[in-house]
C-alpha cells in the first residue's frame, strides 16, 4: 500500500525538478548550433562519448586491445571530454562542435586501428 502511494510522489518530484530543465534556453542567437541537436543523420557527442568509451572497454574485454593500449585511449577521450567542457562554458559554436566531431572521428578510426592490428593480443 505504502509502495503505490510513493509512485505518483516520485513522478511528481522528478518532473518538478525536469520541467524547469527543459525550459532553459541553451540556443544562442550569436552562437552555432544547438549542442544536442541530430544533424542530418549523424550522432550526438554524448552518444559519440558513450559509444567510444564501451567499444574501448569491449576491446580491453575481449583481447583486442592491450591494457596500455585502452588506457592510452581512454586517456584520449578524458582529454576530449575536457576540450569539450571548456567549449561548453560560453556556448558551442558552429566551429567548435565541427572540431570535437573531428577529433571523435579521429578517435574512432584510432579505436578501430588498435582493435584490428593484431598486436598485444591474448592467445
């Protein structure tokens, strides 16, 4: 009885604290695109993160990348993560969401090297 009456509770909570999130203008009229936005078919920097992060994980996982290897690469993508962040703070332009999409490219063809070379690999 008590669990039934704590669901509409904590509905109500997360979206009090949701509704004033979504009411926050993030576009700039001086500045570039949004920073979510899906434009003509290509991912989202968060999905890029998210996406990077766990193939480097599988890869360290299955063999096909050393630990040296993974964490050099991790070490690349903290370093975007950072790049990313500073770009954030005074709104993403045009230019600076190009670039970070750039450099996640960049990232993931390294990703994709390391995880087809042969090299390191457990036998």
């Amino acid at each position: 009885m008590m669990k039934k009456a704590l669901i509409p509770l904590l509905a109500i909570a997360a979206a009090s604290v949701a509704v004033p999130a979504v009411a926050q203008n993030h576009d700039r009229h001086d500045r570039g695109d949004r920073y979510e936005q899906n434009h003509g078919g290509w991912q989202s920097i968060s999905n890029r993160k998210y996406q990077l992060d766990r193939r480097i994980d599988v890869g360290q996982r299955n063999g096909s990348l050393s630990r040296r290897e993974a964490t050099r690469l991790k070490t690349e993508l903290n370093s975007l993560v950072r790049l990313e962040r500073n770009y954030l703070r005074g709104g993403l332009t045009r230019w600076e969401r190009s670039d970070l999409d750039r450099r996640y490219d960049r990232l993931a063809i390294q990703v994709r090297a390391e995880r087809r070379d042969n090299d390191n690999r457990r036998r």
